[in-house]
C-alpha cells in the first residue's frame, strides 16, 4: 500500500508534483603533506570542506601544497594525531607516496579485493615461514 499511493498520485499528478530526492551531498575530503598546512586551511576556511575545496579550485590562491582527495584513491590509513580536541587522519593515496592529513573520519580506505588480500596474506605467512628456516 505504501508504493501504490506516491504511484497513484504521480499518475494523476503527471508526476510533476512530486519532489525528487536528490542524494545529499558528500563534503570533500581535503588533504595535505602537512598536518600544519591542514590545520592553517581548516581555520582560513571556518572548518567548511566546501570553502576548503572552492578554495583549492582556484588556481590564483595559495594552496599551501593540499589538494581534494578523491575517495577512491585512498588505499590505507597510515597514522593519527589528535590535537586541541581535533583528530587527524594521515591517509596514503595512490598518486603519491608521502601520505595525506585529513580530518579524521573523512575517507575511510577501500578494503582490499579478496584476491588482494590472500595475495598479502600469502606474501606475509612466507615471510614469516622464511624467518623460522633460518
């Protein structure tokens, strides 16, 4: 009964009536080589991700070396820090090897495929196989 009534009502309504529900928008996930640079961002922008990243899309506007991340180019968490009850995140990112800060939570890293995963497994048990042979 729930479903047929919007579908009666868009039928009658020509289906003009009715609100679409547009997703909500996700902040974007800012991160910078230095946890200094990220905090000097943070404040400039009032802690907005929004202003944040209008921000860095300008091209004329100090950057201060931080870039938008995009979610999926994030592969794991590398380390933490809290500061003055703020907490950070420094996340490694496909593109370079020198990990991002961003506030903590964020991005949270893809989990490995399971292929990946049994691959690392593998390479770890033989490692450790390799030590007691010794």
């Amino acid at each position: 009964m729930r479903f047929v009534l919007p579908m009666v009502l868009a039928t009658l309504l020509g289906g003009a009536a009715l609100p679409a529900h547009a997703a909500p928008a996700t902040p974007a996930v800012i991160g910078c080589p230095s946890l200094a640079n990220l905090r000097i961002l943070l404040r400039e922008s009032k802690a907005d991700p929004a202003k944040a990243a209008a921000r860095l899309s300008d091209s004329k506007a100090e950057h201060l070396g931080c870039a938008v991340l995009g979610k999926d180019a994030v592969t794991a968490l590398v380390d933490h820090a809290a500061l003055n009850g703020s907490a950070y995140d420094c996340v490694a990112v496909r593109s370079t090897s020198v990990c991002q800060w961003t506030v903590a939570g964020a991005v949270t890293p893809r989990a490995p495929r399971r292929g990946q995963a049994e691959a690392a497994k593998g390479t770890k048990d033989k490692s450790a196989s390799d030590k007691v042979s010794r």
